[in-house]
C-alpha cells in the first residue's frame, strides 16, 4: 500500500485529503502542528503526527517510509499586511518540506499553493494557470510569500527535475471548517450579521473538490504543472442569495457602495493599530471586497479529473457541520 505524508492535515482541506486519500487506498501519515486540535481527524484510520515545517530534523524523520507528500500547512493571515513569521512557514517551510522530499526520494510532491498566484479576471475573461501574478500591488506577504513559493517549486523542477504539482484552490467552502476560516462568511449570513454585499465576486469551489484534485495530482498531474482548482464564478450577490436559499432564509441583504466599504476599511485599519487587535475588516480586504476574483479551472477539470460538485452541497455540509459542532 502506497503511503502518504500530508502537513496541514488537520485544517479544513487537510481532513477532507485525508479522506481522499483514505477512499482511494492509501495509506495516510498524517502531520500537525504542535498543540492544534486534531477532532476532524481523529476517527480516521491514519496515523498522526505532531510537529513544525520549520523543523527539518522533525521532517526528516517523519517523513520516512513515505511514498508520497501532500504539502497543504500553510499560515493564511491577511492582517497585518507584513508579517515575516508567515514568509518564514510558507517559503521556508516549504523549502524543508522539498529538500527532505530530495533526500528522502519521494516520488511526488503535491503543493497547495492558491489561485491569487494568477492573476484573476472577468466572468467573460477568467483568471487562468497563464495569467501572470499581479498581488504585489496589495503589499501582503500572505500573497506574496505564497506566489514565491510556487516560483520556488517551479524552478525546482525546471533546474532539478524535482517532481512536483501544485493545486491552486480559489474560494473554498465545506465541512471541517473548525477556524472557521472561508466559513465565517456563511456563520455570518446565518445569524444575521452581514451589513450587506459588496459589488465584486469570486470564484467558489466545494473542498472535497480540491481533495480529489491533490489526490489525483499523484497520479496524473503533469509534473512541473500548476492547476486552479475552482468551480463556480458568482458575484457575492449571486453567492450570498444562493446560500440564503439553501438556509431557507429570505435574501435581504442591500448592495453597500464601495465608498462606504472602503472607509470602513481605514478607519477599521487605524484603530487596529491602536489596539493592536484583528479588525473584522481591513482596508486591503475592504479594497478586495470589491473586485471581480474570477478564474478558470477547465485545465484541472480535464487533466486531473476534478469534479463540479455544485456548490449548494459545499454550503449545506458547511452548515450541517457548524451546526453539529456548536458553531450556529
């Protein structure tokens, strides 16, 4: 049986690619950071494992008698904009992962990367694996560390033939959201705390879709290769009325203008300066709110077999699991 050393495996795609994993026979080793709460995997037929991507020594060790790797630990933190500890996780960390990978002779390397390492574009123009990154504009490392990263592993494989795919998952949405992360929007929606939409959309995907598509990577993924790893371009309009329907709440919410938005966002900005507390909305993401986040993933559909599970069952097993896990 082939094996399979995943980091991050505890966060919201992590447990559904254990999953994956386990449904299609493999093995699973399955790595997290010290002290993190393991609940979504606990029932799983995996072993586990606890340490830190900073850790080289911890990796080289752990990762022996693996076949494969599935690098999904990440930090994700857009506030503040600048924040060196996650360059050190996400480029270093991940530089550990490939360099161990290389002693080790692992087969495989499947990186989750993001789809904000392309530019996006519009629902008539979609962003795709050819669109050239254009986040440095926003001047936050969460972007730009993961977009050097994905350069890195790039590289890597031009220069050394290191073998590796990366999987660029746009806005996720399901279950194991314990953060909850992507989630927070329909926790939201559900009590009746959102002050209303914004005139800018994204792309959506379920993320058991994304699993299937890191754990297929193994097998068909093109080495070398980028996938974006979506499905469904809705303006927030079209999402929030969406997931108000399978709620069965009626869609109130107003369209906000984006001046208004965008104040917010600065004041918001300052006074979490002052405080040094998280604001509930920054003026980079108030500035993000706003755009049209649209992207393309037919590649990843085609070669890796991605599946277009609408997105309506993503939102419903969101709800069901915040719902069993005290969250609404």
């Amino acid at each position: 049986m082939k094996k399979v050393f995943i980091t991050g495996a505890n966060g919201m795609l992590g447990s559904h690619i254990c999953r994956a994993l386990l449904q299609q026979g493999y093995a699973v080793k399955a790595m997290c950071l010290k002290g993190a709460p393991t609940a979504t995997i606990n029932t799983l037929p995996i072993e586990v494992v606890f340490g830190d991507i900073l850790d080289r020594e911890f990796l080289l060790e752990a990762m022996k008698g693996c076949d494969y790797v599935i690098h999904v630990a990440a930090m994700t933190n857009v506030w503040p904009r600048r924040f060196p500890f996650l360059r050190r996780v996400n480029i270093e960390g991940t530089k550990n992962v490939v360099e161990v990978a290389e002693v080790l002779k692992i087969k495989r390397m499947v990186h989750v990367g993001s789809a904000s390492s392309f530019n996006h574009g519009s629902m008539a123009q979609p962003g795709n694996e050819n669109s050239l990154y254009q986040g440095w504009q926003h001047g936050m490392d969460y972007l730009d560390s993961k977009y050097e990263a994905q350069e890195m592993l790039v590289k890597k494989h031009n220069d050394a033939a290191f073998p590796v795919i990366i999987i660029n998952p746009t806005f996720m949405i399901g279950a194991f959201d314990s953060g909850p992360s992507s989630g927070q929007l329909l926790i939201n929606l559900y009590k009746g705390k959102l002050p209303g939409y914004t005139e800018g959309g994204k792309n959506f995907v379920c993320t058991k879709d994304v699993a299937s598509a890191a754990v297929s990577a193994l097998e068909h993924g093109k080495l070398g290769e980028c996938y974006i790893a979506g499905n469904q371009n809705l303006s927030y309009k079209d999402f929030f009325s969406k997931a108000s329907e399978v709620m069965h709440k009626p869609f109130k919410l107003k369209r906000m203008p984006m001046f208004l938005v965008l104040l917010v966002g600065i004041l918001s900005s300052i006074a979490a300066k002052i405080s040094g507390k998280k604001p509930k909305i920054s003026y980079s993401i108030a500035k993000f709110s706003g755009l049209q986040q649209y992207f393309s993933a037919q590649k990843a559909h085609v070669e890796l077999q991605m599946p277009h599970t609408p997105l309506e069952i993503g939102i419903q097993e969101a709800l069901d699991w915040f719902k069993e896990n005290g969250y609404i």
